[in-house]
C-alpha cells in the first residue's frame, strides 16, 4: 500500500492530502529512507513522521484498505513519540 494511503486509512494522519505533502516535503521515512507518496509500505517497516520539534515513530503491524475509526490503531504499535502529534 501507498505511504500516504496508509498514512490516512490509520489516522496517523487525517487527511490524504496532508499525508501527501508530509511525504513530499521529506518529513516522513521508512525504514529510515526518505518516503515519497508513492513508496510502499508493508507489515513490520517502520515509518517515522516529522512535524517541527515533534517525532512519531511507529511499526507498521497491518495494511488495510479500509478500517473503521475504533480499528486505526491496530494497523500500528508506537515505538517512540516526541511532543505532541
């Protein structure tokens, strides 16, 4: 799946569009590389968001096209989170 897609669909981000800049602008990673929108992301990578001073480091343990609200945060464990995002 899509980064920016994955972004989204877990509501680590809200919309896709934010997802899609976020990755543009060099502010997300996985597995340490920088992430275009485009790049694939799967089960157990790890994904890094950047907003300023604030820092989201997540593992990605599910990709699903859709999930409800409740659901969101089973698509991912947090490994370390600075500030607040």
């Amino acid at each position: 799946m899509r980064i920016d897609k994955y972004l989204k669909v877990s509501r680590l981000i809200k919309r896709r569009t934010v997802a899609n800049e976020a990755c543009s602008g060099g502010r997300v990673t996985i597995n340490g590389k920088t992430a275009k929108p485009g790049s694939e992301v799967s089960p157990g990578d790890i994904v890094e968001i950047r907003f300023g001073e604030r820092l989201l480091k997540v593992r990605v343990e599910d990709v699903k096209e859709h999930t409800l609200k409740n659901d969101a945060a089973l698509l991912y464990t947090v490994l370390e989170q600075n500030g607040t995002i």
